[in-house]
C-alpha cells in the first residue's frame, strides 16, 4: 500500500475502533456503577427498579458482544485485523514516518529511544491479546448464549458462570490491553494518545443524589 492510501485509512481505522473501544469500556463502567450503587443507593434505584434490571441486561449483553468482536481473532475488523494491518503497513509507522509527519527536529523527545515495529513486535502484542482470561470467556459466552441459544445453556443458565467465569478484573485488564494496543500505533503514527475513561461517567451519580435529596425533602 502507498503512503497517500495509508494515511487516511489508518486515520479512519484508528478513530473508528477507538470509538468501539470506549463504547466497551463505556458499558463495563457504567454497568459496573449501578451495581455498585446498589450497596449505597439501593433505595433510590428502587425508585424504577424495572428500569435498572433492564439496562443492566442490555449492559451485560452489549459486553458480551462488543467484547467479542473486538478480540475476534478472525473477525473483519477489531484489535486482530488492526495489527494484520499495521504488520502490513510498518514501514509507514517508522521513527522516520513519525519524523516527517509531525516534522519533528533532530534529537526530539519523541524520537529518542523509538525502535522500528516489527513482526516480532507485532506477534508479541497479538499473544498479549490472546493470553487475555476475558477473551475466552467472552467468546465462549457469545457462541453459546448471546449470539444464539444453545440448548444445554439456555435449560442450565448456571453453567456460563461455571464454564466462562467473567469478572470485573478480567474486563479491566481487556479495555487496558485494547487501548495499550491501539495507543502505542497511535503514538508510532502521530504520537496522539487516546484516554479511556468514559464522558459523563458520573451521570448515574448525580441523578442518584438529586433522587436521595427529593427522598429527603431537601
């Protein structure tokens, strides 16, 4: 592929998996809030608890899916493709590239200590991936449950939780190892590095309290 054809397209493949990325790690935070706030906030949650059952399901699921996609070993797109794309594509995400993308001088701190990326690198960061506990847990959830009911599964719920344990560590560990991915080909292009925390994440707080206070009288 020729540099003018790289740019764009890894521009647009980085933005639009950084995007997927957040909405995953949106899901686990804020799922992870309500589930907190049981333990603290549990009588305002009680104001709607239909609500609150409901989103938490479509929360959980959405994990399961989203989770999947982005560690698909041979999914279209996600985390696997990005580096198929890249491993392709290095000699454009060189020190030198990074040089005269952002044009800068010689012995700049960006530069100083920058290795080229290799297969070998590349190879590391896909086992990294793979060694990830959620991500068989994930995909075993999906197949077996979440992308179609399996019949042993859906008479014998019990069993996901014995076969596929998830928990919140091992969804932790996921976003960090996604987003290292996606960000150290960021910094080798450009030097632009994503945050991972969620926008607004403290929305959930703040109507929670405003409840508590009404509760109150206050």
């Amino acid at each position: 592929m020729k540099r003018i054809d790289f740019e764009p397209l890894f521009v647009e493949y980085r933005e639009n998996l950084h995007h997927e990325i957040a909405r995953f790690n949106g899901f686990v935070r804020v799922l992870r809030l309500i589930e907190d706030r049981q333990h603290d906030h549990l009588n305002e949650i009680n104001l709607a608890p239909a609500f609150f059952q409901v989103t938490k399901s479509a929360l959980y699921s959405s994990i399961i899916l989203w989770g999947d996609k982005l560690l698909d070993e041979k999914g279209d797109r996600g985390l696997f493709n990005f580096l198929t794309f890249v491993e392709h594509n290095r000699k454009w995400l060189s020190p030198a590239e990074l040089k005269r993308r952002r044009e800068y001088p010689d012995g700049h701190w960006m530069l100083e200590g920058r290795k080229a990326i290799t297969v070998k690198s590349i190879e590391e960061d896909r086992k990294r991936l793979r060694s990830l506990p959620a991500l068989t847990s994930l995909r075993h959830r999906r197949d077996k449950f979440y992308a179609h009911f399996d019949k042993q599964y859906f008479f014998s719920r019990d069993k996901l939780d014995e076969e596929a344990p998830l928990s919140w560590p091992q969804l932790d560990e996921a976003v960090e190892a996604m987003s290292k991915v996606l960000n150290a080909y960021s910094t080798d292009y450009d030097g632009k590095i994503y945050t991972r925390d969620p926008i607004n994440i403290e929305d959930l707080n703040t109507l929670l309290k405003s409840a508590k206070r009404l509760r109150a009288g206050k």
